[in-house]
C-alpha cells in the first residue's frame, strides 16, 4: 500500500471508528503526510497504531491522540493556538491546517530545528518555533484561544493558565510521571472548569512549572 493509501485507511480504522467526528480534524488527518516527521528507519510504521520514537528519548504520539487532542481544543479557523512540545512537528501540522496562527515550544534544539526542516518542506507559513521551557509560556503573543500540552504535567502550568483567552481551552495530560489523565480545562471567569478525557501515558513535561529533572533518575 502506498503512504497516501496507509493514510486514508488510518483515518477509518483509527479515527472514525473510535468517534473522532470533527470534520476539519479529519480533513487535516487525510492530508498531512505523517510519515515526512518519522525517522527514515521507521517509515514503513507511520501509519501504525501506537506512538514511536523521534530522537532524544521522546516520542511522536499515536494518531488517534493526536486527533483526540485537536478535536477537544474546539479549534476555529481564527485561533491562535500554543503548543509545547513540537517534538517530530506532526501535531503542529494538523493544528495549522485547521487554525489561524500556531505557536510551538521545544526543549531539545534538534528536535525544534528538525521539525522547522519539515513543516518548511511542506510548506506551512502559519507556525512559529521557539526553543526553550514551554511551562512558562510565550508571553509575546498571547492571548490564545487554545493550548495544547503533548507532555505529562504534574499539575497545568499557572503560566499558560494566565496567557489563555477568557473561554479559552487547555488540553493537558496530567498526573504522574508513568500515567496521567488527559483533561481539557476551560477558562471561566478567571477559574478553570475541568473534565477527564481519558487516561494516557506521555513523556515528562520538564521545566520550571513542571517536573525537574531530579524527580525522576532517569529523565
Ligand atoms: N507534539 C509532538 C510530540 C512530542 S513528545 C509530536 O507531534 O511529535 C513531547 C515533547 O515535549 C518532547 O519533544 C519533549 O522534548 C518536549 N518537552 C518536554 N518538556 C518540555 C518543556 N518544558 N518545554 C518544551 N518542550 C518540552
């Protein structure tokens, strides 16, 4: 099957089949070439079911969470969404495709630069890459109307809290550092309203609002 054929049917078996419904979520799935953001001696799995590996310990995230993420944001076409943890670049790709402007924070330099390598190839001129600790936000372009975090926080960074629109959305997974639940929270007259999406398992959101590299031996 060619990559455009793995795609399509990705996007039924995984996506459609588990009640991802958001038709500019599913059109973003059917265009964006997953397999450009996977490195070349796991090509033959970018259409598989599960998460792989990216570089520098961390991971790209399964398709279906990737989709289950977006579709909670609530995305409009004028949003400007921040992200932390642009990691391979994919889920960045798929929030551009369906939003105005996107914002993304990566720790790992290479990573970062690897992923503007891509997007660049394939065009995207709506995305904005910065390198450094996403748990304190990037003030300078805030308010957004949606965060994404694709790292497990202990708790939602009061950063991100403070940089999101009034009725904004925050979808976060949070918990401990092997398990956490994802949640999106909605800002409400200053306080955040809170539901469970479901349980997950994300690498370390690491920085000054988040884990510190000493909680854990192995980060
Ligand atoms: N969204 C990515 C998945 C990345 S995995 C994709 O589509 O491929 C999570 C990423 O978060 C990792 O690349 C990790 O380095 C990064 N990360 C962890 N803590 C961070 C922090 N405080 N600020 C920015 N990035 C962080």
């Amino acid at each position: 099957m060619t990559y455009e054929e793995q795609r399509q049917q990705m996007v039924q078996t995984q996506l459609i089949s588990r009640h991802i419904c958001d038709s500019r979520v599913i059109k973003a799935f059917r265009k964006v070439p997953r397999e450009e953001f996977i490195p070349k001696k796991n090509r033959q799995d970018a259409y598989g079911d599960y998460p792989l590996p990216i570089g520098e310990g961390q991971t790209i995230s399964q398709p279906f969470m990737v989709a289950l993420m977006t579709q909670a944001l609530e995305l409009r076409e004028d949003d400007c969404v921040l992200e932390i943890g642009t990691g391979s670049g994919y889920q960045v790709a798929i929030l551009a495709e369906i939003a105005k402007k996107v914002f993304t924070i990566e720790r790992f330099s290479e990573l970062s630069e690897r992923a503007q390598a891509t997007l660049k190839k394939l065009g995207y001129k709506n995305i904005f890459f910065h390198v450094g600790d996403g748990t304190c936000g990037w003030p300078q372009h805030l308010p957004y109307q949606a965060i994404v975090v694709t790292a497990g926080a202990p708790h939602i960074p009061f950063p991100l809290i403070e940089q999101l629109s009034e009725g904004g959305r925050i979808v976060i997974p949070i918990g401990g550092t092997f398990g956490q639940t994802l949640i999106r929270a909605r800002k409400s007259v200053g306080s955040m309203e809170e539901e469970r999406i479901c349980g997950c398992v994300f690498v370390p959101l690491i920085g000054k609002f988040g884990w510190h590299k000493d909680d854990r031996n192995s980060f």
